[in-house]
C-alpha cells in the first residue's frame, strides 16, 4: 500500500512562496471569478459611498484580482489586494505594472501581510478605510493554521486604553487561539461599521464562533484585556450555497453530481475597536507628516 500523501500546510507562509515560486499561472479556488457577483454588487450598493474600499485577502494568484476593478474607479487606489506570500504579491504587482505599461497611478495597491499577526495588519492597512472584504477561500486556508499564541493583555481591544490607565492588576499571560477567530478580530480592526465580509468557503461550518451570545467579558473574568469576542465585532446576515462550476475538458460529456459551496455574508458591527499598537513611522512628527502626504496622493 502506497504512503499516505501528507497534506498540504497552507498555514506555512514557506509552503505558498514555495508553491507561487514553482507555479506562476492563475490559478483560482473553488470558482471562477464572477462567482461573487451578484454579492459584491449587492455590498457596494448596500455600503452607499462614491469610492468604496475594498480589501481582497489571501488573494494569490487568483485572477479575481483583475476582475475586481471593475467595482472600483481610476485609478484603483481604493482596492487593496493583500496576501501572506510576498512572492505572489511581487509577481502580481510587477504582472499589473507591465499589463498597464509601467503607469503606477493606473495600478492598484498590493501588500504581503500576515493577517493573523496585528502588527503587519496595523502597518500595511489603513485604519477602518474598508467597506468591502473578499474571501475566496483564504477563510479555508487560514483555518488550517496552528492555533495562534497571543500574549494578554492584547494589542487589540473594545477599550480605548490611555497611557495613564492602571492595568497593574492584570498579569501577562499567553493563550492560544483559533486562528480564524484571530483573521475576525484583526479584520474587524480595519473595516467601517456596517462593512460586509464575503467569504466563499467549501464547508458549511465555517465559522462556528459566531454563534451564540457575544460576551465582553474574557475567560479569564477580566473585562477588555483578552481577545475581543468576535461575536461582538461581527454577525453572519446571510449563508448561502452556490454550485461549483467545473470546466469541461475534452470532447465527452461526464455526469457527475452537482459540487456546492458555501458563501457567506458577515457583516461589522458598530463596536470600535482600538490598538495600542503604533506603526513605527508614526513615531516621529517628520514621518507623520510624510505619511500624510503619502495617503493624500492614493485616494
């Protein structure tokens, strides 16, 4: 008997350099493109604003990349593709610059972010500026990373927490997370109450921790110092499924039983979230100011 293939680890970020560096073609998950749609047009008009901003996670190879444009005005400066590979994100940077004749204004934005890590999240984000998540199964991918080990107090919080606040009675502790629950707060962090996530996904139990009550008190009885409960930052508004489109090969025709996946609709609530995290060129007025200037020649 022939060993066990070991399955892929789509948690290791050396596993997708690893991949994007062999393979350099498209290549989607799940679906085509246009599968979402009718969903992501339905989310832009609910969202209501002339340049909506969207953040494409996990987006790979995916030639949903391109697709996305479409819902975006000249120059794309409000769609962000972001992904854990820095191999893909430089190879599809560079594959837009050349398809668009070296033009940078004419491109979008492109960041290697690790999203289970809020130091990367908070320094390559910008704060609260989404109204537009998309999915396309990187919820799958995420979901098969180790549990993330987090040190509380936590970084991320409901509260705001000055400086002058007295957290002496808190002791410093680690606890480990599902990482999905981690990938909810840390998106919660960057998108605007009411904005809508849109995860396509192949299971039906994706994101269990969203149901039930919410609670704002921590498992370790204290209140605003562990992991936010995502429950609070985000409700499922919708769940359906929506059948897999296989392309045909060849001049046969096969039967074969009909795929589904599932898509979901998750929507922000309006409780804030804040972080006592500081990107480190905000450490300075000189380089406040340069980001400054930055930001006001994207939009």
């Amino acid at each position: 008997m022939p060993p066990k293939a070991k399955a892929p680890d789509f948690g290791s970020q050396d596993y997708w350099d690893q991949r994007f560096t062999k393979d350099t073609k498209p290549f989607d998950w799940l679906s085509a493109p246009e599968a979402l749609d009718p969903l992501i047009t339905g989310a832009l008009r609910r969202a209501n604003e002339d340049e909506p901003r969207i953040l494409h996670i996990g987006c790979g190879s995916s030639l949903l990349s391109r697709h996305l444009r479409k819902y975006v005005k000249y120059p794309p400066r409000q769609l962000h593709h972001v992904d854990y590979s820095k191999v893909v994100i430089k190879a599809e940077a560079v594959r837009e610059m050349v398809e668009f004749n070296g033009v940078c204004v004419a491109c979008a934005i492109w960041s290697a972010v690790d999203l289970l890590d809020y130091k990367s999240v908070v320094e390559n984000c910008d704060w609260r500026p989404y109204s537009l998540i998309v999915d396309k199964s990187t919820s799958d991918a995420i979901s098969c990373a180790e549990d993330v080990v987090c040190q509380l107090p936590y970084a991320v919080t409901t509260r705001f927490v000055s400086p002058g606040d007295n957290l002496v009675e808190i002791e410093p502790k680690e606890i480990s997370v599902h990482p999905l629950q981690i990938l909810a707060v840390h998106l919660a962090l960057v998108t605007k109450p009411g904005a809508r996530w849109i995860a396509l996904s192949y299971t039906a139990e994706r994101y269990p921790f969203l149901e039930g009550e919410a609670t704002e008190t921590e498992d370790d009885g204290t209140s605003h110092t562990g992991i936010p409960d995502p429950r609070l930052l985000w409700t499922v508004v919708d769940k359906q499924q929506i059948e897999a489109k296989e392309e045909v090969s060849g001049g046969g025709v096969t039967h074969r039983p009909k795929v589904y996946h599932w898509v979901y609709i998750l929507q922000r609530t309006s409780i804030p979230l804040f972080t006592s995290y500081v990107r480190p060129e905000e450490d300075t007025e000189e380089d406040s100011d340069e980001d400054a200037d930055s930001d006001s020649g994207q939009d």
